[in-house]
C-alpha cells in the first residue's frame, strides 16, 4: 500500500493514451509534484502531450490525496471525490455514462504505475502513467 509520504515530491511522469475508437495513440512526458497543502498532499501533473497528428500542447491537472482511515482518498481539484486506493490497489469511478476503473502496480516500488481503463458510450481508452522519482 502507498503512503502520503512515500508519495511527497518530484516524480517523471509517462502517459501512454490509446483511444481504441479512433485507433489514436498518444503520449505525455513531463513531471508530477506531490507538495503538502496542510490537509494531505497536492498532485500537480504538467507535460507535453502529442495525440494523433494534432501539434504538441502543453496539458495540466491537480488532485488532492487525503489520508481517510487505512484508504488514500483521491479528490479532483475542486473536491469532488474520484477514486480510493486501498489495499485492493484498485478502484472504480462513475462519471455516467462513463465508467473508469483504475489499478495501481507497486511491485517494482518507486518505479510504478497507474492504469485506466475507460469505457462508455463514446469513449474506449486505455491510459496507463509510469511515475519515477526525480533526485
């Protein structure tokens, strides 16, 4: 199980995206923080991201980790919640009509990864993200 702790400070970050609809694959290079903010830590992901043929564009987002019992409780930006990790290492979001379920690899701890898969009326991806600490 990963720890607040084992997760404050700078990571490489990876993203492969693969939009089985439109047979489009893309790719996100860039860094990811894990600062504290006084309740838990802040996740601040920034990154070049190439999709398709589209021209590389700068991409960002945040979530908040909060320590809840024996979970980490994983919140958007503006607190709406998102997903837990537990100890199962996996967990399920409902965006209707949208479903994500998400499973996190910890074997190769502080090299790991976090997979999505998407699934919904229209929408078919996989989105897997390798995170590798920064000195």
């Amino acid at each position: 199980m990963i720890a607040l702790a084992d997760l404050e400070g700078r990571w490489r970050l990876t993203r492969r995206i693969e939009d089985f609809r439109t047979s489009q694959t893309g790719m996100l290079e860039g860094t990811c923080r894990w600062l504290p903010d006084g309740h838990g830590l802040r996740q601040e992901e920034t990154g070049i991201l190439h999709f398709g043929d589209a021209p590389p564009m700068q991409a960002s987002r945040v979530y908040l980790w909060r320590q809840e019992g024996a979970d980490l409780a994983v919140f958007f930006e503006d607190g709406r919640p998102f997903h837990r990790l537990s100890d199962r290492l996996s967990d399920r979001h409902l965006c209707d009509p949208d479903t994500y379920d998400v499973a996190y690899d910890v074997a190769r701890w502080p090299d790991w990864t976090q997979s999505w898969r998407v699934t919904g009326p229209r929408k078919d991806a996989r989105i897997v993200s390798r995170f590798q600490p920064l000195a």
